[in-house]
C-alpha cells in the first residue's frame, strides 16, 4: 500500500517539472544560465580613461600645489629681505609673533626726527642699548688675478640672522668737539663665518670687547681686545687642546717626530686674544630722545685654528644705534 503511493507522487511530480530544450541550453551562453549579462568592452575602456583623467588632474594639482608654494616662499624671501627699519619704541611695540622669522631681530634701530651730525653738549653721559649692525663682510685674500696681491675680497654669509651686537653700555665723555666711550658690558661678541669666492671659509669672532675709543664726532674709534674663536677645553679632531688633551698628534711619539717644526703649531695650542680696530661715524642724533646713530667699519683677525693658521683680516661695515643718558 505505502508502495504504491510513493510511486504515484513521482509520476505527478514528473508531470508538473518544465520541459527543457537542449539544443537551446548548448546555444545560450554560460552566463546567461545563471542570469548574468556578459560585460561589455566599453566598460574597460571609460574605466581606463577615468583612470588616466584622474592621474593628469593629479599631476595638475600637484603642479598648482608646488607654484602656489614657490611663490610663498619667494614672497616671504621677500618679506625677509625688505623688512621694515623701525624705531626703538616701535620696535618695543611688536609680539614675538610679528619679530618671528622677519629679520627684524636683526636690526638696529632706526632715528626718528632729530639733527644731522652731534647735537649733545658737554658733559658726562652713559651710553645704553648700543648696537652694532654689519651690513658688509669682505677678507683680505690673495686675488684671483696674477699680479694684484692681496685685496679685500667679497664674501658670501654663512651665518643666520644672529650676527649683531646688541645691549653694550659704557661711559661717554663729552668734552667741546672731542668724545670718548669706553665699553663695558653687554652682548658684545658674534660667531660668524663668512666664504670666499674661492670656497674657503673663514670663521671670525665679530667684538669690541674692552673698546676705547676717542676723537670727534665724524670720526672717533680706538683698538678692542679679539678673543680667541675657541676656548681652552676645545679638543681638535686628534684629541689636541690648549689645557687639556694629547701633547701630540696620536700615534706620533712626544719628543720625536711630534715636536718637528712642521707640526709645532698644530700641537701647541694658542688661545690668546688678538687685537682690532673701529672707527665710529656720527651721522644723527636726538637730544629730545636721547639717541645718537650713525655708521663705522671695523678691521679684525679671523680665527687662527687655536695658532695653527695665520689669521685674515677682516673688514666690517655697518650701522649703529645708541641711546645717551
């Protein structure tokens, strides 16, 4: 009984199923057997082109990107290299955010109003906020021409923005048409390092250390003392120095070939200090203010390498700022 109404459901069930042609099954693609639609060629292609728009808007992006910031920087080099000249109180005035990265931290200031010339009567006076600032750096070198010797040659300025002396103070004596400054204290030394068209370097330290000087008010200036560009402690690439170190060069025994006269210099460690020169130029001044200006150049040895090298001579030129009390 069970038997027979399995085998009766089968049949029913092989009449409902939908009869399928075969020859139309082997012509139809796999794809549409399973309801998918083959992908046309052109999907490729406009994918391709999306891709190759997009690199060359990139590219396009990237060189607006690269002009916008070439012409920031050069704006800002500009910005850098015409910074305003202000006046004391107007330097006072700024934040540290507009001095930042203008070169304004280097400058002197300026005079605003005043006289031409020395307008200070005589008396004893005290000399406050003195600055010095270099606007031309130039060593006496052997010319690049045959038979011209020794000239002072033009350098190019391998130090940031940090070179001017600023704070020096002292005692001013005025007597009649003749001056006299002594300096005493403040900020008065600058490492500097300057190059040659040739591509030497030459180290120096900028100073008026223990400056005396004396004269008129067009021209007044007087010897200052040039300490040595390295200290006592400093060790050179050998493991020399002037009160601590080797004697000598390593691997050279003392009282031999350590103490010939080709490396006497270079073994024996000299740090004592040199000599200079300045000349000051007054050029405006303010009584009502209290300021005095004006110009000076300055002749002074390079770094002599601790005694191993003959010292350069050095010629600055600049401007300069005081305030008399």
């Amino acid at each position: 009984m069970a038997a027979t109404t399995v085998s009766a459901s089968l049949k029913a069930a092989s009449l409902v199923q939908p009869k399928v042609n075969a020859a139309s099954l082997k012509a139809a693609p796999v794809s549409q057997a399973f309801g998918l639609k083959a992908a046309s060629s052109k999907v490729s292609c406009s994918l391709e082109e999306n891709v190759r728009g997009f690199v060359q808007k990139a590219a396009d992006a990237g060189k607006a990107a690269a002009l916008a910031l070439a012409s920031s920087a050069l704006v800002v080099s500009a910005a850098q290299a015409e910074a305003p000249r202000l006046t004391f109180d107007e330097l006072q005035s700024l934040t540290y955010s507009e001095v930042k990265g203008s070169g304004i931290a280097n400058q002197c200031p300026i005079i605003a109003g005043g006289v031409d010339g020395f307008a200070f009567k005589s008396g004893k006076y005290q000399i406050t906020k003195m600055c010095l600032e270099p606007t031309s750096f130039t060593v006496k070198a052997e010319s690049q021409f045959k038979g011209q010797g020794e000239e002072f040659q033009k350098t190019k300025l391998m130090t940031r923005l940090t070179y001017t002396l600023d704070e020096i103070e002292g005692p001013l004596e005025v007597s009649g048409d003749n001056i006299k400054f002594t300096e005493v204290d403040g900020i008065d030394y600058a490492a500097v390092t300057v190059q040659l068209s040739g591509g030497e370097r030459v180290p120096f330290l900028f100073t008026i250390k223990e400056l005396v000087a004396s004269g008129t008010p067009d021209s007044f200036g007087g010897s200052f003392l040039v300490p040595s560009y390295r200290g006592a402690t400093f060790l050179d690439p050998k493991g020399r120095g002037g009160s601590q170190g080797y004697d000598t060069a390593v691997a050279l025994p003392a009282g031999g070939f350590g103490d010939v006269d080709a490396l006497q210099k270079e073994n024996q460690k000299s740090y004592k200090a040199l000599n200079g020169n300045i000349t000051f130029s007054v050029a405006k001044s303010n009584v009502e203010t209290g300021e005095i200006g004006g110009v000076f150049t300055s002749v002074q040895p390079s770094d002599t390498d601790m005694g191993a090298k003959v010292p350069k001579d050095v010629k600055i030129q600049g401007i300069w700022y005081a305030q008399v009390n």
